[in-house]
C-alpha cells in the first residue's frame, strides 16, 4: 500500500520538484489575466477573420449548397476535432454531413464518399499528408472540394475548386505552438458556412425540431399538438349556458378555463378563473350566462405553433391557459401546467 503524504493547509504552497518553486494552491490575478490574453487573441483574429471573408465564402456556400449528397467534412489532429463538430452542426440544421478521418480514407473509408457529395477538408497548414488520399480521389471523380486553409498555395489549396483562406493569427500559446486561436477561427468559420446554409434553405425552427427531439431543446421545439388537450377533455359550452352551468364544466374539466362555441362550433370566446374572480362582485353573476361574462377576443394558437412560442404567448398575456384552433373551432387546449410537464419551462 501507498504511504499517504500529508496536504498542506489552505493557503500553503506544494512544492515543484523540477524548479525548486513553488506553485500556489489558490488562483490568483495571474489566471485571469491568463484567460484575458487567451480571449483577447482569439477575438483578434475572428475580427482578422470577419474583414478577410469574400467572394470565396459565398462560392463555398453555393458549393456546399448545391450538393445532392452529403457534406463531407474531414481534417486531421485538432483540425479533425473541428472538422468534427461542423459536421455535426450541418447535419442538425438541415445540411446532411458527415466527418470522414483522413488515415482511415485510404484504409476503406473512401467508399463514404461518393458523387454527388461535396467534401470540406480543414487544414491549418494545407500541407497534411493524410489528406492526400481524399484530394486524389476527389479529382479522380470529380467531387467538388473546399479547402480551409491558411495556405492558398498548399498542396490542399491549390487543389481545391473553392479555398477558404483563414488569415494568420497569433496562437493564444505563449509558446505559439499548440492550435488555439487558429482552431477558433476554423470553428467560426464552420458556424458561418452552417448557418449561411440554413439561411438559404430557409430552414424553419419547425424543421430544426425534427433532429433535435431530446433534452431540454427539445422540450422547446415540441409542437403544441403534442401537449394539447382533445376530444372530451376540452371545456366547452355555448353563449347561452347559464353561468352555474358553466362554472360546473370548468370544476369537471379542470382546466381554468371554457371555451364558447356557436352553432357552427366556431370559437366566439372563452372564460377563465380570472374572469370569474372579476366578476364576483357583480350581483346576480350565477343568473347571468356565458355570453355575458366571456371575453370575446381570446387568444388562441395552431396546432403547429412551437410549445416555446405558445408559451412566450402566455407569459406576455399572463394567461395560463390557450385554445388550439383550426378554421376558428377549437381542437385542443394547453395550460401553463402542460408545458411544465412537457419540460418546456
């Protein structure tokens, strides 16, 4: 077994056996101004990157847009890692993409690439060796390829039918070396082409739902069909119902709130526990009918509004509750306990 060493209190220093120093058990000043300079250099260079986008940009959007495949997105070391992630974000906004390792294209993988796909292949210095293979096959069968690089004379961005030329930074290393600042970029720049993307696909919120189902975002992106009351669970009376009648279905449905139907079943309006407290006062409220209380002008949404959009609607009106309607007759009814159950709030 191990002997175990003590640790010094709080505030003490242990001791760093290849200077002799010590190192301070506490954060200081030092680390923040640490993070200040990382943060600092890596905004530089996205303001570097903002003022050198071109007509290049615009032609690798077009070129990414207008395949019939898929986005293939390849890099190697950190620029796979980012390569990577803007995969991932293509394929959630309604770009289908997908990452293919460079030293495993020459090894088989380059049957996942196919005519019809559109490769984009990160590389800081455009001279990665692993990359040879899929720039050999992308010329082999015509697949368009859009580099991003630093280099537009590399080996990569020569190649390339479009080069994303990425200006050169300071790394946030103070040693220059590890891919910091340069990495950031090529991550912004990802965000960039993925959003102008969505942007010409017209890509819907609605849309976005579709691939992201789970968590909390997708809580957000449920349809309000999805959480609405129907059928016999929704409250419903006509305008000449007799208030003690009324409140009765309210109390049996439980939902804070009746809608008010005409003949055609077209909603004219609806009552809620508030417009019940409001008229308490007034003499002869249980001799009156639903027609008389009901508010004639209630909000009311879709079947396909998003529950994030319905609910907004509620915290603005502080309402609780909405009837869902087609064609003015109302389909469903949501109430704020709903969308608290759904996970949306």
């Amino acid at each position: 077994m191990l002997p175990f060493k003590s640790i010094p209190p709080e505030g003490d220093t242990l001791p760093n056996k290849s200077t002799n120093a010590t190192l301070p058990t506490k954060a200081g000043d030092g680390y923040i101004a640490s993070a200040r300079r990382t943060l600092s250099l890596e905004i530089e260079g996205l303001k570097a990157l903002m003022d050198t986008l071109d007509g290049p940009f615009s032609s690798a959007v077009e070129a990414l847009g207008g395949a019939t495949g898929r986005v293939i997105v390849t890099g190697m070391g950190k620029s796979g890692h980012i390569a990577r992630k803007i995969a991932a974000t293509l394929a959630s906004t309604g770009t289908p993409a997908q990452y293919v390792h460079p030293g495993e294209a020459s090894h088989g993988d380059l049957g996942m690439i196919t005519t019809g796909d559109v490769i984009l292949a990160l590389s800081w210095s455009g001279e990665t060796a692993e990359l040879s293979s899929i720039i050999s096959h992308a010329k082999r069968f015509a697949i368009p390829l859009v580099a991003m690089t630093s280099a537009a004379t590399s080996a990569l961005g020569t190649a390339a039918d479009v080069a994303l030329v990425l200006p050169k930074a300071e790394e946030a290393c103070p040693n220059k070396l590890a891919p910091t600042t340069s990495t950031t970029m090529q991550l912004a720049l990802g965000d960039a082409l993925a959003i102008a993307l969505l942007e010409m696909k017209g890509f819907s919120a609605k849309d976005f739902s579709i691939f992201h189902p789970g968590g909390k975002l997708g809580a957000m992106l449920k349809l309000v069909r999805e959480v609405m009351h129907t059928g016999d669970a929704l409250p419903l009376t006509r305008p000449d119902t007799g208030m003690s009648e009324t409140l009765l279905i309210m109390s049996q449905k439980s939902l804070g709130a009746v809608g008010i139907v005409d003949e055609k079943g077209h909603l004219i309006g609806m009552i809620t526990d508030g417009d019940i407290r409001r008229n308490s006062g007034t003499d002869g409220l249980l001799a009156k009918t639903a027609g008389e209380i009901m508010n004639r002008s209630p909000k009311t949404v879709s079947p396909g509004t998003l529950a994030s959009e319905a609910v907004k609607i509620l915290n603005e009106r502080k309402i609780t509750s909405l009837f869902v309607t087609e064609d003015n007759r109302p389909v469903g009814l949501v109430h704020i306990h709903d969308f608290l159950k759904a996970g949306v709030i």
